[in-house]
C-alpha cells in the first residue's frame, strides 16, 4: 500500500493516510471487542474478577486465577503476576 500512496498528488495522500488510519482503528476496536466478548465462550463459569488479562506466545488470553490455577499457568509469559502465582505458598505456624 505504500507504493500506491508514494505516488499520489499531496493533498490526496493526507486524504488516504487518514482513511487508512480510520480503517487500522476500526479492525484493532474490532479484534478488541472480540476479545472482551470472547469471556462469555470460554469462561461462563468464571467470575469476572477473578479473569486476568495474560498471554500465550504473545497472544492474549483470559486467566481465571481460581479455576485455571495449574493447567495453564506453566504456559502463560512470565510477567510480575505469573513469577508471583508460580512461587510456592510457604506454611506458618
């Protein structure tokens, strides 16, 4: 796309750029609600407080702290939280 604009007159270039922009705004608001909606697929059960925005190789997925404690916390990108959750708990007594 961007030979095509390279060559355009001026005033039309800035007239495309911003339809382009518009357009990259509108599928990132879409991959974004998806996402959101995408809570009511994969965890009905969960309650939303308890959901965590985490990834997997750099792609986004829910983490119920509650429910998913094991299964999937191995696979998640280590973050602040993940290196926090993986820690053992230590007894008191």
């Amino acid at each position: 796309m961007v030979l095509l604009i390279r060559n355009l007159p001026k005033n039309i270039k800035k007239e495309v750029k911003k339809e382009l922009d518009y357009i990259n705004k509108i599928y990132y608001l879409e991959n974004e609600l998806l996402f959101y909606k995408s809570i009511f697929k994969t965890h009905r059960n969960s309650a939303v407080f308890n959901l965590r925005i985490k990834s997997i190789n750099g792609k986004r997925v829910w983490y119920d702290k509650v429910y998913n404690r094991m299964n999937m916390l191995h696979l998640l990108d280590k973050d602040d939280d993940v290196l926090e959750w993986l820690k053992p708990v230590r007894c008191e007594r």
